[in-house]
C-alpha cells in the first residue's frame, strides 16, 4: 500500500522533471544553434514591429490601460467562477448532510466578506 502511494509522487515526480528539463534543453538548443549560425538571424525594423491582425499599430507600442478594466474583470472572475461551484452542491444537496452545508455557509460567508470588502473601498463604483 505504502509503496503504491510513492510511486503515484513517482509519476508525479517524473513529470515535473520532463515539464522543466524539456522546454529549458529545447531553449538551450535553439540558443546554441544561433551561435552555429544553424538558426537565421536577420533583425529588420520590420520583423521589430509588433503584429496587431494584419493592421499598422495606432499609438504606442505599449499603450496604457485603466486599472478599472483589470479591476471589474478580477471582480468579475472571482465572483462568477465561485458561484458556478454552488451548483454541483445544490444538485446534490440531499445527499451531503449538514457538514457540507455548513461548509456552503463557510463558502458563502467568504464570498459575502469580499464583496463587502470590494463595496466598502468602492471598487465596484465607474467613477
């Protein structure tokens, strides 16, 4: 039993190994190559240009957001994805007993808790 639940870590183990070592050796591989002149080189003002569909970029290479877009987005994400865990629950409600609707009540008062939070510092105001 003991020795099945090692080697589960094992194959879990060996993956982080191949998901490092594999992109960093493809890297090094590609940097040396550029060294051997195996990998062309030709830096042109043109190829320097960033590609926005097809069309001249308007304005600055980097333009400059509103941090409100980031900040309705995040509220947005945080709260539609927590929501969408309520509905399994209440699928099965009648089979889970009391510890899992405590647990939903736990749930909720987090949720109720950065609302407020979010309300009280106005992040859900568009001034």
């Amino acid at each position: 039993m003991l020795e099945d639940y090692f080697r589960q870590y094992g194959l879990i183990a060996v993956f982080t190994v191949v998901a490092v070592v594999l992109p960093g050796t493809l890297l090094v591989v590609s940097w040396l190559f550029s060294y051997i002149r195996v990998r062309p080189k030709k830096p042109t003002a043109t190829k320097k240009n960033p590609y926005e569909c097809g069309m001249e970029l308007i304005g600055d290479r980097w333009p400059q957001f509103n941090f409100r877009y980031y900040m309705f987005a995040i509220l947005f994400v945080i709260f539609d994805v927590e929501t969408i865990f309520i509905y399994p629950w209440a699928v099965h409600f009648g089979q889970l007993g009391l510890f899992a609707f405590i647990e939903m009540l736990v749930f909720i008062l987090i949720l109720v808790v950065g609302w407020a939070y979010a309300w009280r510092y106005k992040a859900l105001e568009w001034r």
